[in-house]
C-alpha cells in the first residue's frame, strides 16, 4: 500500500482506504486548513517503471485539473509522496453506478437522468478535445444529494500518457465497455470511441446487462469487435423498438456509423424513450448487426477482466510466466461423454479423413425414428441468490435461459429444419447442458444425417467456440455423410484449424496419440503440419522445453511452415523469450501470405507481449 492510513501526505491526513483498481488505489483524506475531505488517488507504482512518466503526469494533470463542470468530478490538485505521484479530487458523498445497479434496475426517469448527466459531462470534455477512455458505471458516482459525476478523467488520460507496462493495457479500457477501436489497439481514438463506451452503459441500464460477458478479457474484446450485439428486444422485451435502434446505431462497430456527437445520442436516447421515432429501421448500420470477419481487423489487445477488482501483476518485461498462454473458453463441455466415447464419435474423422482409428471404435447407429424433442432442463438455481452473489451472472444466466428457451420454441415450430436443432444444441451448451446438446444434435443426425452441410455447419459452429476435438468429430461426420469425396479446400483449411485449437483441449493428450496418419494426396493435414500441432500439445500438458525441442526438429524438416513458425512463437513466450517470440511473429506476418486464422493468432500473440 503506497500511503498509510493516518499518515501525513503534504497537507491531507489519509482517513482510510476507500477502494484499489487497476490504475491507482484510493483513500479519502482530510485537509485541515480547508476543513474538508478530499479523495486521494495514487497512481500504480507500475508507471514508474516509465522515465519520463512524471513529467508527462505533470502535464497531463494540468490539463485534466481544468475541466470545470457540475457533473464532472474536479481535480484540485496533484502532487508526489514518497516518489508515488497523486491526485487530489473532490470528495463525493454518495455511491458508484455500479454499486446502485447491483440493488436492481433503475427507473426509466432515473436511466435517463444519469444519461442526460453523463453525456453534458462528456460534451463539456469533448469541446475542450478531452477524451474520457474509461467510461464504466464504477466512474459514475450518484451524490447523495442526487447530483450525477463523472470521474477519472484525470486517470485515463494520464495513465494513456504513460509507457509504462501497465499503460499499454489497462488504459485502454475495461472488457466489457471498450470500443472495438480500442480493443484492436488503435491509437487515432476519437468522439466515437466515448460515445460506444457510453452506449455500452446505456445499453446495460435499459436492457439489465452488457451486451458481451465472457470469461476471459479475450473473448470479451473479441465479441466486441466481431459479433454483432444482441438485440436488446431479444434479451429484455420491455425495452422500446426506438430505443433499440438508437443502441443499435451507438454501438455499430465503424465509428462512421455511429452517432456523430454524445449530444446527438443523448437527444435520441431521450427521444426514443419518450416513444418517438428517431431512427429509422433501414438506418441501422450494418456493422452493428453482421458478423465482423477475423481477416477485417487487428487481433483484440486484452486488458485485465476488471480494472477495478485489484491491481494486475505486473512483469519486469524480460521473463514470462511458465504456465501456457490459455485463452478463448467460454464453456468447457462435452466432456459428460468419456474419452474413449469422444475418441469413438471421432472415429469417423480418423477413418474417413485421417485414416486412423480402428474398427471397433465406430459409434453405434441409431435408429431412424423421430425422437420426441428435449424439454429445457430444470432451473434448479435458488429463487433467492445469496447477497453477495453478482448480479451480471445471475442475468447471464437469466440470459442464456431465455436463448434456450427461444431455441426449443423454434425447434418445435419447425422440426423440419436442420438449423433449428444446432441452434438448440448450442443452447444448451451455453447453459452448460451438454447432455441435453449432445441428445439434440443426435437428433437432428438422425433426420438430417444425409445431408453432409448440417455436419459441416455443426463444425463450424463449435470451431468459433474453439471447441477444436468436436468440431473434428462433426467434419468427419460430414465427410462420411458425403461418401468420402474428395475435401474442398475450405474443408481442408477448418480441419488444420480445428485441430490446432484441439492442442488445448483436456482430452487433447488421449485424442493425439490415438490418431494415425495415413499418407497420401488427399490426406487434409500434411505431416509436418501434425507434428507441429503435436508440439503444441507437449507445451499445454507437459513443459515448454520439451515442447520446444518437438517444434525444432519440425523447424528443422520445414523451416518456413508457418504453423510450425507461429508454434514456436507460442513455445517462446512461456519460456520467457519475448524478444525471439516477438521477431519470429513480426517476419511471419510479414512474409507470404498464410491461412487467415494462423495470421490471426500471430496477430493475438503480438497483442499480448506487453502483459510480460
């Protein structure tokens, strides 16, 4: 802890420790000649590490110190103790909007104050060419005598100015409310970059939670950029069609396709609360509601998960964690089923693709008759949650509930689509039901097993989940159902993808060694190509020297294969060699071109050096 409580920093007595994010740590504290309380917030210890930081921290506090707006919380002073550079803020009686919102939902007079508040605040910045980066419900604080604030101007900008390890990546901005700009690391931020931030926050206060919520920063940020945003009629039917069009357009991911001002969002947002028609159905960008393609933008940058849960760990930059750099788990499922049964629904990749697995390892058939559809699991989750309990997860639940329940509501109006019973299956593994999604898929299989597309489409599916080992099994299921042709290209392409993500899965170990490559022309995954993958499977589940030896004999066969290349990149990183890792990623990216999915996990790589 940099200040004590009842110690003298300059002229404030530090009274208590008021809170510890990402950035800074901080206490409230009482000037005696004023006789007032102030909030000191002491910058990480981690922007030391930048020479020149304080000099910047000086510049950029005078800045910040001359923002003067009733709704935004004003900088009175900076200064440095104990060589820990401090501000000194207004003190404000009251609670975060954070904390407001885990007692429920606000009003719909109370939604709009706060946002008619928040956003005179971020205009009153604007105008003087000040961007906010960080705007969150934790920096929304409601006085207790009812005025809204905003704060931590003065900490964005700051810590932006920093080059410090922690400044290239906390500043820019928490997971679940950052701007896909930033999420890509793009430094020409703008207007546009608040005004989605802000939409995020607008969106969790009509609708009752942010539209992305994952497990790990990665796939939070990466939904950001690529997903397009659940509708939030979808989640929460109280909320009106003109309100959602207007989150819509805020949250469009090109910043040309957002609102050109806040003012002009808020004015809309108020607008479409009273009923009004503000946007028009055939002016919703498109970005808001397609899917963004991988190979369209730069690979997410990942901040911690939440800033303000506690400072993050902090390298010296030269030596990198041991454990291997896992990432992009949202559900871990299919794992009700035992190895040997994954192996044996695999069997049809390893026969008819890789030409591997024995005979007795094919799955039994099942009976061609129409199986009644499953009902929805039982919630059996307590009606009355724990105090303590977070209100985000039980609406992710609430959520994820109401998809399935839409899901088998689809099914059963229109059994004769295919679609209907992956749509259900994925339902149920974001419930966490893999029993019920193994049922339902089957039972598509049974009606659809002909048709080599729903297979693929299977695959497809869990392959942008990085459920690498089923969505093998579904391809290999495909190319059964379509007697065994020649594989199209793609085809090809989805199968090595598939099983690189395979390296990380837990039956990874079991799943590799029982595969048996055949050689031949048509063979998917090229020798070489395995082996590498196989290198990978040695870093998660045995040591990255081990690994490291595997991938150099690879190396040594095929220099150039970019596979190998990119796995060896990985086997660096763990070992602590940022320098080697970082070069290998910059010549892979800039020599011939490469599978899009390898160039985008170069690019992931790249993006989370600084965190070493």
């Amino acid at each position: 802890m940099p200040f004590k409580v009842g110690e003298n920093v300059g002229t404030y007595r530090v009274m208590e420790q008021l809170g510890q994010g990402g950035m800074a740590t901080v206490f409230k504290a009482y000037h005696a000649a004023l006789d007032r309380y102030v909030a000191l917030k002491v910058l990480h210890p981690a922007f030391l590490g930048d020479g020149d930081f304080i000099a910047r921290f000086q510049r950029e506090a005078r800045v910040v110190a001359k923002l003067d707006h009733p709704n935004i919380v004003p900088v009175y002073d900076f200064a440095e103790h104990d060589k820990h550079p401090y501000l000194v803020m207004k003190y404000v009686e009251g609670e975060t909007l954070k904390a407001r919102l885990r007692n429920g939902r606000l009003s719909n007079a109370e939604a709009v104050e706060i946002v008619r508040a928040v956003g005179a605040a971020l205009t009153y910045a604007h105008a003087k060419g000040i961007l906010h980066r960080d705007i969150k419900p934790s920096n929304v604080i409601l006085a207790n005598d009812g005025q809204v604030h905003l704060t931590d101007f003065g900490l964005a900008r700051i810590a932006a100015a920093g080059e410090s390890t922690i400044s290239s990546d906390v500043m820019l901005g928490t997971p679940q409310y950052i701007s896909p700009e930033q999420a890509m690391g793009k430094r020409d931020l703008d207007d546009g970059t608040d005004i989605y931030s802000f939409g995020v926050l607008v969106y969790e206060l009509v609708v009752g939670r942010t539209p992305f919520s994952a497990d790990t920063p990665f796939s939070v940020v990466h939904d950001h950029i690529y997903t397009p945003l659940p509708l939030p009629t979808s989640i929460n039917p109280e909320v009106g069609m003109q309100v959602e069009r207007v989150l819509l357009k805020t949250l469009a991911k090109e910043r040309a396709d957002r609102f050109e001002s806040v003012a002009d969002f808020v004015n809309a947002f108020e607008r479409a609360m009273k009923g009004e028609e503000v946007v028009a159905a055939d002016a919703i960008p498109e970005s808001t509601i397609t899917r963004r393609m991988p190979d369209e933008a730069a690979a997410p940058v990942v901040p911690p998960l939440d800033p303000d849960a506690g400072a993050p760990s902090v390298s010296s930059g030269s030596s990198a964690s041991a454990a291997p750099v896992k990432k992009r788990r949202r559900w871990r499922w299919w794992y009700l089923i035992p190895i040997g049964a994954v192996l044996c629904a695999c069997g049809f990749f390893g026969l008819v693709v890789l030409g591997g697995l024995s005979e007795e390892n094919q799955p039994e058939q099942v009976e061609p008759t129409r199986p009644p559809v499953v009902d929805a699991p039982p919630d059996d989750r307590p009606d009355n949650p724990p105090p303590d309990g977070e209100p985000q997860d039980i609406l992710e639940d609430q959520f994820y509930q109401e998809q399935l329940d839409d899901a088998l509501a689809n099914l059963e109006e229109n059994p004769e689509d295919p679609g209907a019973y992956l749509w259900a299956a994925v339902a149920f593994i974001d419930v966490g039901d893999e029993q019920s999604a193994t049922e339902i898929f089957e039972q598509g299989a049974v009606l659809f097993g002909e048709d080599p597309g729903y297979f693929f489409g299977a695959g497809d599916l869990l392959l942008d989940r990085y459920y690498g080992i089923p969505a093998l099994e579904m391809y290999g299921r495909g190319v059964e159902s379509s007697g065994g042709d020649r594989l199209p290209p793609e085809l090809r392409d989805r199968i090595q993808q598939a099983l690189y993500f395979a390296a990380e899965d837990d039956n990874a170990p079991a799943f590799f060694e029982n595969l048996d490559l055949q050689p031949g022309p048509e063979q998917p995954v090229p020798a070489n190509m395995l082996d590498a993958i196989a290198a990978r499977v040695t870093l998660y589940f045995d040591t990255p020297e081990a690994a490291n030896a595997e991938i150099d004999e690879v190396l040594q066969r095929d220099g150039n294969l970019p596979v190998a290349r990119l796995v060896k990149a990985e086997i660096l990183l763990n070992l602590g060699a940022i320098g080697e890792a970082e070069e290998i990623l910059q010549r892979l990216l800039g020599g011939p071109s490469m599978q899009s999915w390898i160039r985008s996990e170069a690019e992931f790589f790249l993006s989370i050096l600084d965190q070493y």
